[in-house]
C-alpha cells in the first residue's frame, strides 16, 4: 500500500519567491497534518484538516502560509513569499479516525530559501 | 500550550549498553506515543500508551506512561546500531480534536 506521498521531495529557491508543497494522504484517512521541523525547534504542527475542512490553523507562522484541502486526496501548503526562515523540513501526515491517534507521515519536503 | 519536555537530548551508546529516554510534562494526556525517526524520512510509530501506569514491551524496547498519565520512558535493552534515530514522544491533549503534541526528540546513537 502507498503510504503518504509529498512532493517535491526538495526544493530549493530563492527569497521571494512563491512555493508550493504537495501532499497525498493515505486513502481512506480523514485528517491531514502539516508539520514543520527544524533543528531550534523541533516538529511544530502548522495546520490539520479532518474531512477537508481546516479545524485548527493557530500554527501557521503568518499571512505568507496557507494552506489548502480541495478534495479528500489532495493537500497543498504554499508560501508566499517564500523568506531564508521559512528553510526546513515540512511534513504532511494522515490518520484515520479509527486508528486511534496514530499519524502516519510521509517522507517530507526538504525547502532551502536562499 | 501542552508542553512535552524529553531528556537527555542527545544520547551515544555502545552496541549492547543499555538506554532510558524520558517524556516529561504537567498536563495530563489521554494517550502517549513513541515515534522513532530516521534521517531522511517521517516520524514512524512505535507504540501508543493510554492507561495510567501502562506497560508495553516491542521486543528490546519498553515503553512506560506514568501513573498520572503525565510522564512516559522508553527503555532499550543491548541497544544495537539499527536503534539509532531520533525518539519523539507525542501526546494527546485530552481535548486534542486528534492533534498531538511532540516533544523535541532525543537523538540516540549507537556505535558498534
């Protein structure tokens, strides 16, 4: 079974640029989860999804992050602009509701902002 | 916020020693997850404690919540160099919609 896909795999661009970060849940999970990780502070939650619909967005940094669930298979997270701070691993993950809390993450975005 | 405090941060061991990591914090948590962690990939999950006082064993390893359900460890026997990772602990606020809150890891190297 495909677990959860992300693209590009890593991105690197340059300070003011716009980026858009791809995600594939598992099939049949009804939550979503962005995370960013970095090395100062850990893996942070930035917004999750249950049914497509955003609950729970107080993570996201700023006005520049946003982040959208058009259908049940698809996720985007963008930056506009993109600033040298936004640089690190960014990770999406999905859960089922009867899986208990286990989130199951995918391989992760590695952005480099120059 | 519900924060998550893990000790020691970083932790290196000789194949066979033994280790203990630990998940520390005031809030209590409907349920704990250990998540293990390898360069280049996502989090991937160990197990999940729920009952106070809880014990799970996964073959060398063995994972404790706290009577309080505040605190859980992670103890690993005759680690080898497969052990080493980035350990996460995650909890569950009570009221958490299915959000967890993650510690910042303890990164644990095994040498042969």
């Amino acid at each position: 079974d495909a677990g959860v896909i992300q693209s590009p795999r890593h991105e690197v661009t340059e300070m003011g640029q716009e980026v858009t970060l791809r995600c594939k849940p598992i099939s049949g999970h009804n939550s979503l989860f962005w995370y960013r990780q970095t090395m100062m502070r850990g893996l942070e939650l930035l917004i999750y999804f249950n049914n497509n619909v955003p609950i729970d967005d107080s993570g996201m940094p700023e006005d520049r992050f946003s982040a959208k669930m058009p259908n049940a298979s698809f996720s985007t997270l963008k930056i506009q602009p993109s600033e040298p701070r936004d640089s690190a691993v960014y990770f999406c993950a999905s859960r089922t509701g009867t899986s208990g809390n286990e989130q199951f993450f995918g391989p992760g975005t590695r952005l480099t902002v120059l | 916020t519900q924060l998550l405090e893990q000790s020691p941060q970083f932790l290196s061991i000789q194949e066979g020693e033994n280790l203990t990591v630990y998940c520390n914090s005031s809030s209590v948590f409907s349920s704990l997850q250990w998540y293990r962690q390898e360069p280049g990939e996502g989090p991937v999950l160990l197990v999940t404690v729920v009952t106070g006082g809880e014990v799970k064993k996964l073959k060398r390893l063995t994972f404790q919540f706290g009577d309080a359900r505040k605190d859980s460890s992670l103890h690993i026997t005759a680690a080898q160099p497969g052990d080493t990772g980035l350990y996460l602990c995650a909890g569950a606020p009570t009221d958490s919609w299915g959000k967890l809150q993650f510690g910042a890891g303890t990164q644990v190297v095994v040498t042969p």
